[in-house]
C-alpha cells in the first residue's frame, strides 16, 4: 500500500506530465524547447513528472533534470522505471524502439537486484536529483518479452521486487509498481508480491476499459493506487477516427483496427451532440474510478501541454457521460465523472 502521505501527494495532482515525447518519441523535440515544456508545466501547476531511461535513451531523463535544477526536491513528485540498463555504444543505431535521434546506448534487459539498484543510481545521475519518489517495473508483460516472459518474471520476484522493497522500507524511495500496458501481468505480480502502485498505459481509457472487471477492484481492495498513461490511447482519443492530417488513426501504437475507428466515431458523434472535445472525454473519464490517482498524458509543446490543461478541466454535462452509457459505448459498470447537472 502506498504511502499515505505519498498517495496523498498523488492525488494532488491528478495531471502529470508523460515524460516519453521528451525522449524525441517519434520525432524530435528540441533541447531547449523541451526544458521550456518542463519549466512551463511545473509553473503552472504540475507537481509530478515520469520519465525512464527507455524514453530515448537516457534523454527525456536528462532533460527533465536539467529543467526541474534549482526547483526544491519537495516541491515535485519524480518517477522514473527499471529493467532496461543502458550500455554504452557509439555506433549504436540513432533511431531505436520507436525515438528518434537518441542517446548512444543500446538497451539491455534486467530486473536482477543489481541491475535495478544500478539502474535507480544512472536515472539519478541523468536526473541530477538524489531521490526518486516511485520506481516502476517497466514493461514486465507477455508481449514484449515472448518466449523469454517467465525467466523475466521469476528475475523480477527474485531481483527487483526485493530490492525495490527494501528501498522503500529504508526510506531512499517512496513506493514502487509495475509500468506496462498489459493489465493482466500486474494481476499475476499481485498474486505473488505486494506492490504500491500500478502505471497502466492504455488499458482504462474511455476507448479500452479491459483492466476494469479484475484488476481495478484488486487494486482496491489492495490499496494500490492507479497511474493511466496513454489515456488517448496512442493517438485517435486526440486525434479521432478520422485526423485532420489525412493519416491512418492509431490505436496502442499501431494502425487502429476497424471496430474501433467505429466505436470511436460513435463516441465522436456523442462528443458533438454535447458540444464536448473527444480528448476532454479522454483526460477526465478515467479519473472518475476511485482508484486512479492521476493520468500522465504527453505533449510535445507547450501549446500541447496548455491544451492538456484546459481540456482536463473543462466543464462536461453529466448528461454526456450518462449518454455514452446508455449507448454502451463505456462499460456499464464503469465510474462515471460527476460533471455539471
């Protein structure tokens, strides 16, 4: 169970910033525009921030660091994740794993106990910070490991979790969890270990509630609290079915399937019937599940971010959700936002 005082702080601030797009996810951000995004975010009112070393290689780390200097260390919650170690390469591919114009490193897979305590201390290094608040597992799932899943996994019960217990009990982190986009692997985690909090990317949005029926009420009834990444699920909750660009929408990251550029074109229709943005509907939807503490959607520039911001909190009839409901385009069972009467 996390904290109470750290759980506290989280739900505090029910908009984090998603470090990925800073690690040039896709396409380039450039340096001094990223510390810009940070610093902006911060000043107006973001007090959590999560980052990994998998997010270009060290770079989206780096550059929260240097745009969070001088900041008090209390004033910010910090997350970043282990498992992946960054070997030193210079002839290292500079397009890798989807970013763009990355650090020199390959990346090389561990959840033993010295490669998370070696991880924490290189993401405190890059960070420039000497603590970090939550430590996530980062993608401990079936399908990004393949054959090699259960070696993986047993590492993870016999390497990282310990350690990352330890760390915590001791004072040097202040809870940790798993972040992956597979909901399924946090409810086998938690049949086996105790975990503070979960990053769940993708898998409680208003386009895919799958993690509702089993992992959310064991989180529940667990105490662990619930991050959502990915809330517009890679790309059509911002973009819709159909993007402006022409483009193909995309879903997990990867071309949306067919039945889901139809539900979302249902949603969509919704959406203007109630004079609602389909990413307002994005950010705020998940959020009405008692165990989600906060979402982390990304953005590339401040213009993204501000968008974020005022979508977040944008008034949204109580009607709209109740309709989305009654058109069984949100699971029946799912929290609704209270909105305005």
């Amino acid at each position: 169970m996390l904290d109470a005082k750290l759980n506290d702080r989280l739900r505090a601030n029910p908009l984090g910033f998603g470090g990925a797009p800073l690690g040039n996810l896709f396409r380039t951000v450039a340096e001094d525009d990223a510390i810009a995004l940070v610093r902006h975010a911060r000043a107006s009112g973001i007090g959590y921030f999560d980052t990994a070393p998998h997010y270009g290689n060290g770079r989206s780390e780096i550059r929260i660091g240097r745009a969070l200097a001088g900041l008090a260390r209390d004033e910010y919650l910090l997350s970043s994740k282990v498992g992946r170690l960054l070997v030193p390469d210079r002839a290292a591919p500079r397009e890798q794993n989807g970013y763009v114009d990355v650090l020199p490193y390959r990346q090389r897979w561990d959840y033993s106990r010295a490669g998370t305590l070696r991880s924490i201390d290189e993401s405190l290094r890059r960070l420039g910070v000497t603590r970090l608040d939550i430590v996530y597992i980062h993608d401990i799932d079936r399908d990004t490991h393949g054959a090699a899943f259960a070696q993986r996994f047993d590492e993870v019960l016999a390497g990282a979790i310990p350690a990352l217990s330890e760390l915590r009990d001791d004072g040097t982190i202040g809870g940790f969890g798993l972040g992956v986009n597979d909901w399924r692997v946090c409810v086998e985690v938690l049949s086996r270990a105790d975990l503070d909090v979960v990053l769940l990317a993708g898998r409680y949005t208003l386009l895919d509630q799958s993690a509702l029926p089993e992992l959310l009420p064991l989180c529940a009834r667990r105490g662990v609290a619930v991050v959502i990444g990915g809330p517009y699920n890679s790309g059509i909750l911002a973009t819709g079915a159909h993007p402006a660009d022409g483009s193909a929408p995309y879903f997990n990251y990867a071309p949306a399937p067919a039945d889901l550029v139809a539900r979302v074109e249902a949603i969509e229709e919704v959406c203007a019937g109630y004079d609602v943005p389909l990413r307002a509907a994005a950010l705020q939807f998940p959020l009405a599940h008692p165990v989600v503490a906060s979402i982390i959607p990304g953005a590339r520039t401040i213009a993204e971010f501000d968008q974020n911001f005022a979508l977040a909190t944008r008034a949204v009839p109580r009607a709209f959700w109740q309709a989305l409901s009654d058109r069984g385009l949100i699971a029946p069972d799912a929290p609704l936002p209270q909105g305005r009467s």
